[in-house]
C-alpha cells in the first residue's frame, strides 16, 4: 500500500493527471481481480462443504432406504403368505371332508397378522439439507416419498381395523382362537418380522379341551366372508407396495451412481 501511495502522490506532485488517472483504473482493476479471486476461493471452499455434506446425506439416505426394503418385502411376503393361506381356507371351506386340522389352524393364524409398514423417518424433506442433493430425479422421488407411503399405510389400517373388529372376534365365536394360537407357538415360531429372526419363541397353550367341529366352523358363512375380504385387502395393499418397491430400488440406484461420483 505504502508502495503505491508513493506512486499516486509522485504522479500528482508531476502534474501527470493523465497517467495518474490511468494507474488509478489499473489499481482499481486490480483490487477488483482480488475480490473476484477471494470470492472464488470462498466459493470453492463452500463447494467443497456443500460436496462433502452432500456424501453423508446420499450415504445416509441409502442405509435408511436399504432398511426400508427390508421391512417393505416383509410385509409383502406376511401378505402373500395370507394369500396362500386364504386359499387353503376357502378350499376346506368348499370341500369340509378335506381339511387338515393343523393345516386350518395355522392359515388361519396367517390372516391374524398384521402387517403393517413403518419406514424410518428421514430429517432431509423440508429442511435446506434437501438443496444440497443435486440429482433432481432423486430428490422429487423424496420430496414424493410421503404422500405415497401413506396411500399403503390408509390401506393398511383399513386391515388393522378389520382384523380388530372382525377376524379375531369370528376366531373367538367360533371357538377356534385357542387352538390357532396353540398352533403358532407349539413347535416353536420366529415371526417373519420379528427384530431378532434367530430367536425361536416356543411356547405351549394347550388345545382347547371344549369339542371344536371343523364342519361346523367351515360352514360359517362369516368365515368364508372374512377369508374373501382378507384376499381383496392383501392384493390391493400389495399392489400399492410393489409401486413403493419400485420407488425404492430406484431411489437406491440413483444413490449407488451419485455416491460413485463422490469417490
């Protein structure tokens, strides 16, 4: 500075106002070819941040995404198993001569579960975290994420509320509940969506000691509603998940590419 002061004032003390004018433009440009460049490494640093805070986001989203899969095709799977199940209990139902007593007791307890997804709640959607992802195809998927998990979850407590107020009632009526319960845990059970699956819980009931007549338990005609409504609910709730599946493994894809791109 003390350098070009000496400059300007030998400048003005010549009477060279011309050439003094021309330095202060040069000085000017110059000063300004120093903001610009402070501001350009200001701006890389910022980058960088906004890179690096982008990985943990992108890298948190998958583990979260990842766990989510895993709980979707668990419900999935309770559903197709009660699909199976309602099936074999429609076929005892048409033909009562065939039934399995083990076998009906164990469908019956497919239909009694509940299977009903929770995915992990991500902190990214509404918050200025989300302008940071810079893949625009992945952030519409989240910014939708919601609104499409809660179309299965609407389903899902319709199912909920149906199995509270009418399948495990119709078990009790009929006097079949003890006898399906007994069945879960006699030899042993670890449910499909049980947090520790090597964990076998194994306990006894005991078989009702009242006399239960199959036939009679088949020809209800409640039951055979409730093993009908349970097929409806059971597809549809999967077709909505398999849309949310989808949506999934393609959030995961484009995460597996823009993780990449941070390596």
């Amino acid at each position: 500075m003390k350098f070009f002061r000496k400059i300007r004032q030998s400048l003005l003390s010549e009477n060279k106002f011309r050439k003094y004018l021309i330095y202060a433009i040069g000085e000017i440009v110059l000063v300004v070819i120093g903001i610009l460049i402070a501001l350009s490494i200001n701006n890389w640093n910022e980058n960088q941040k906004d890179l690096e805070t982008e990985g943990l986001i992108l890298k948190q989203l998958q583990n979260e995404y990842q766990s989510n899969l895993l709980q979707l095709d668990e419900k999935i799977l309770m559903r197709n198993e009660a699909l199976v199940a309602c099936n074999k209990l429609l076929n005892f139902i048409d033909d009562p001569n065939s039934v399995d007593e083990d076998l009906f007791y164990n469908s019956f307890s497919k239909i009694i579960r509940d299977p009903t997804f929770d995915p992990i709640k991500n902190d990214i959607v509404g918050t200025d975290k989300l302008r940071l992802i810079r893949n625009q195809e992945l952030v519409r998927i989240l910014s939708n994420w919601s609104s499409e998990v809660y179309q299965v979850q609407e389903i899902e407590l319709e199912y909920q509320k149906f199995r509270t107020e009418m399948i495990i009632p119709c078990a009790i009526r009929l006097g079949v509940s003890r006898n399906i319960n007994n069945n879960v845990w006699k030899d042993g059970y670890t449910p499909t969506e049980a947090l520790d699956k090597n964990y076998n819980y194994k306990f006894s009931i005991g078989q009702s000691k009242k006399n239960v007549d199959l036939n009679n338990v088949l020809s209800d005609t409640e039951l055979e509603g409730i093993v009908s409504q349970v097929i409806t609910f059971s597809q549809i709730a999967n077709f909505q998940s398999q849309t949310l599946r989808d949506r999934i493994t393609n959030m995961l894809s484009i995460l597996e590419q823009e993780i990449q791109k941070h390596q």
